[in-house]
C-alpha cells in the first residue's frame, strides 16, 4: 500500500502549527512551552525524513540526527534550569518568573 506524500504532509503541518499554537497560547507553564517546541522540532525533522526518502538523498536523514541532537541537549539543559529553579522558588510559573526578573 502506497502512501501519498500530500497527507504525509498535511499531518506534519498540522503537527507542526499544534506546537506553534502551543507557544502562542501559552504564557503559564514552562513545561508546555518546552513540550510545544519539542513538537516544532518533531515536525520539521519528519519534514525533512519524508522528503530525504520522497527525493531519495540521505542529506536530510544526517540533517535530522544533527537537529535531534541540538533536540535533547536543549531539553535536557532547559529540564535542568528548571530542576534547580524549582528547588530555589518551589514554582516554576511564569508570572512568578517574569516578576523575579526586576
């Protein structure tokens, strides 16, 4: 059974515009914030997956090692700030965020 590309596309933007309302929608939790860019990020590597395989060139598989890579290192560093935050303020709200700020 062969797939076409346009749904395989349209599944990917729709994924890709879920973490874009993701940022936009959210001001309150920095969790959701780092799950929405996780999902931006999900989009454009399957983006680049389908069409490495759809054009037949590895470039874009290598492309996304590099991106999943970049990936988990900004999760894990942005989990970590936000480990020791939480131990420091016992929140991690973002109104309480902006306010310690000044």
């Amino acid at each position: 059974m062969i797939i076409n590309i346009n749904y395989v596309l349209t599944i990917l933007v729709i994924l890709f515009f879920i973490g874009i309302l993701g940022l936009v929608l959210n001001r309150k939790n920095i969790l959701i914030t780092l799950m929405a860019l996780e999902l931006i990020l999900l989009g454009v590597n399957l983006n680049f997956v389908v069409f490495s395989v759809y054009l037949d060139d590895i470039v874009g598989q290598i492309f996304v090692l590099f991106i999943l890579t970049i990936a988990a290192t900004e999760s894990s560093i942005g989990l970590a700030l936000l480990m020791v935050y939480f131990k420091l303020k016992n929140s991690i709200h973002m109104e309480k965020i902006r306010k310690s700020k000044k």
